[in-house]
C-alpha cells in the first residue's frame, strides 16, 4: 500500500513539479495550490501525510495547520518552507506540526519523513481501535 500526501503550495510549478516526483516513487498524491481547498479535501478524503507550505496569499500555513489539527489532531502535517526561522519552527511544532523542512526540500528526506508520517498515523488508528474494542467488550459484561 502507497503513502496517500496531500501536497499544499501556492507555487503552481512547485506543485506539479514535487507531485509528478512522488507519484514517481510509488506515493498517491493529491495536490493544490489552495489551502482552504485543502481543508475541504481533508474532511472528505482520508490521507497519511500532508505537506503544507508555510507562506501563502490566501492563508498562512500556520493558521491551516491549527484550524486542520483543530479538526483532526491526528493529522501528520509536515510544513516546507522557504522562510524558516527558529520562532515559525517552534510556533509550527506547539501547534502539532510533524516537522518542518526548508524549501527546496530533499526528495529522499521528505520521503522518509513522510514514511514516519504514515507509521505514526498507523500506530495513533490501531490505539484507538484497541480502544473501541474494548470498550466494546467491557460493555456486553462477558
């Protein structure tokens, strides 16, 4: 089973060009210049990592990052940036980011960090399934 990102950049080239590139090596990727196109992508399609840019027009990737974790928390949010300083990292990290990676973004490291993306997000579903199970089984009283 592929990795499933959800790739958001307001650079249309940048998009495309990083998209084809995952696709490439075996990722389902969706992709879009828009974030708040990407937060109704997320409420309908399930995915095991997004990659976010940190500075775009329409809305800060900071603040699409708290309003998609605010939704989901367990969403596994890797943010690029050509920007990056110390104050958005942490500020990025407080508010549930993965992780943080400066633009132009290594191929093979994204793709590993995306690979963690998707066993942490593994790891947080089968929790709760044991979770609901046993609830499930401590309720019928057997």
């Amino acid at each position: 089973m592929s990795e499933k990102v959800l790739l958001v950049d307001d650079e249309h080239d940048f998009v495309e060009t990083l998209a084809e590139r995952m696709r490439a090596r075996g990722m389902e990727v969706s992709a879009t210049t828009s974030p708040i196109e990407a937060l109704k992508k997320t409420e309908t399609e399930n995915y095991d990592a997004i990659i976010l840019d940190l500075m775009m027009p329409e809305m800060d990737g900071l603040e699409a990052l708290r309003i998609l974790k605010e939704k989901n928390p367990d969403l596994q949010v890797i943010l690029l940036t050509g920007q990056a300083t110390v104050e958005k990292g942490v500020e990025a990290m407080k508010l549930g980011a993965t992780d943080l990676m400066e633009k132009p973004a290594d191929l093979k490291a994204l793709t590993e960090k995306i690979r963690k993306a998707r066993a942490r997000k593994m790891i947080i579903v089968e929790k709760k399934t044991e979770e609901r199970i046993k609830t499930i089984i401590g309720g019928k009283g057997w």
